[in-house]
C-alpha cells in the first residue's frame, strides 16, 4: 500500500472494529452463550492480539515515512506537560491491576462491591491512563503515522469505557448501576461532585511506583522499542494480558472448591 497513513490507519481500524464489535450486546452474548464465558474470552483475546499485533507491526514498517507530525516535544513549554502526562497515564495503567481480581471488572467476578482504591478516582483508570499516554504521544510524534497510531488508540481508549459499562450493566444488573451512581469515567468528576471521596490510604502505591519506572525504562529503550516489525511491544501485550488472564481462570476455578470445602 503506497500509503503509509491509510495503512496504519487500516490496520488499527481492523483492531478497533474487531475488539468494540465483538464486546457489543448482541455479538457478544450468542458467542458467550455458544462458547461459555472462558471460550469467549479466550476468542476475545486471541482477535485482539492479532488484530493489534498487526496494527504495531505496520506501524513498525513505516514509522520514518509519511509526512512530519507536530513533533511538539521540541518545544520546552509543551513537552514538559506532555511527558507528565505520559507518566501520569503509565501510573493510571499500572495503578488498574491493584486489587482487580476483586474489581467489577474481573473477568470470574458477578460481584459489586465499594469502589475502592482509584477507582474513586476513575472507574476506568486503566482507559484514562491509556488515553493520556495515546493522547500525549499524539502531539510529541515526530511523523504522522505515530500520531495516527497513538491518536487512534486514544480516542479508542476513551470510548471502549462507555460499553465497557453498557455490557456490565447488563451483566450485573442493579448493583453495577449503584457502581456507575457513585464513580465516574472522568478522573475526579465524581469526587468533585461529592458522590465520592478519597482516600489515600487506599491508593496502590506500588502500582503508581511501578508505573513511573516502566514510563522511564520505556523511555530509555524508545528508539529500540520498534525494532524486529515491533515484536517488543507485540510480546508484552500479548504476555501481560495472558498472565492476567490466566491468574482470573485460576481463581475461577478455585471458587467451586472453595465453595465446596464452606457447606
């Protein structure tokens, strides 16, 4: 394709409309209901990491070509907040993994419970942290088929929390609604609305600790991180999810045991 922004705009196009489309109500739950919820999952994650895989990988082809981008990492006055921004998303990403096998998010949970932790920050911390992290990379992109990429994946990380929350309104009923009533998908609206407080106490520490080395160990290998058609990056978004994943089957698994062993 002679074009390098129609092809990265393609192949992320594909991951988008692949990972929102299969997330939808009505795909979603014939899918569940044929292949069991694990199955689904399994199919789920398997479309993503390809479909993105391919996206990173013809970034990877063609990121020095194409026309510049605004590069405005140049400039003093905008670089400063666009890499805090950067490292605020990375601590907001790691920060989500504090206590998620108990989240509402979990995959083997059909249990609300009290927003805790940064959740009463945002119920989405790792979307938003996504979100700054694609946003700012946007506007530091020295070519415009970085921006396409990092743009795209913002935009795509501030919409997924909406179904995202459509699907588990459904799925958990009256007690996720009681969630969404006292949480909120933009940091702080709700805290500053009085719906919610914070605590600090309850903030992973850790996580947000963890989240400010990845975004500086990233930063000194960024001119590698590409290298081998992107096959750095492809690895670990396809090993975390899979770590995670696992963990939450595991889990799953030993909730009829324990279940058992209680009566």
């Amino acid at each position: 394709m002679d074009s390098p922004l129609l092809a990265v705009a393609l192949a992320f196009a594909a991951f988008a409309a692949t990972h929102l489309g299969l997330g939808w109500p009505p795909v979603r739950q014939p899918l569940v209901a044929r292949l069991g919820r694990w199955g689904f999952a399994a199919l789920f994650s398997g479309v993503a990491w390809l479909s993105f895989g391919a996206a990173v990988s013809s970034y990877a082809a063609r990121a020095a070509e194409g026309p510049p981008g605004l590069a405005l990492g140049a400039h003093p006055f905008a670089r400063i907040p666009l890499i805090s921004a950067i490292v605020l998303g990375s601590m907001f990403m790691t920060g989500a993994f504090a206590r998620y096998a108990r989240s509402p998010y979990a995959l083997g949970g059909a249990h609300v419970r009290e927003p805790r932790g940064l959740e009463r920050v945002t119920r989405h911390p790792f979307f938003v942290g996504v979100a700054l992290l694609g946003g700012a990379h946007a506007l530091l992109a020295t070519r415009a088929v970085g921006a396409m990429l990092m743009g795209g994946l913002g935009l795509f990380a501030a919409f997924a929390p909406w179904l995202q929350d459509r699907k588990l309104l459904a799925l958990r009923g009256e007690p996720y609604a009681a969630y969404l009533a006292v949480t909120s998908h933009v940091p702080f609206a709700a805290i500053a609305a009085g719906r919610q407080r914070l605590l600090w106490a309850e903030l992973p520490y850790g996580m947000l600790a963890l989240g400010v080395a990845l975004a500086f160990g990233v930063r000194a290998v960024h001119a590698h991180l590409f290298d081998h058609g992107g096959a750095y990056v492809i690895a670990a978004l396809v090993i975390g999810p899979l770590l995670i994943l696992l963990s939450e089957w595991r889990q799953d698994r030993r909730r009829p045991a324990a279940a058992a062993e209680a009566r």
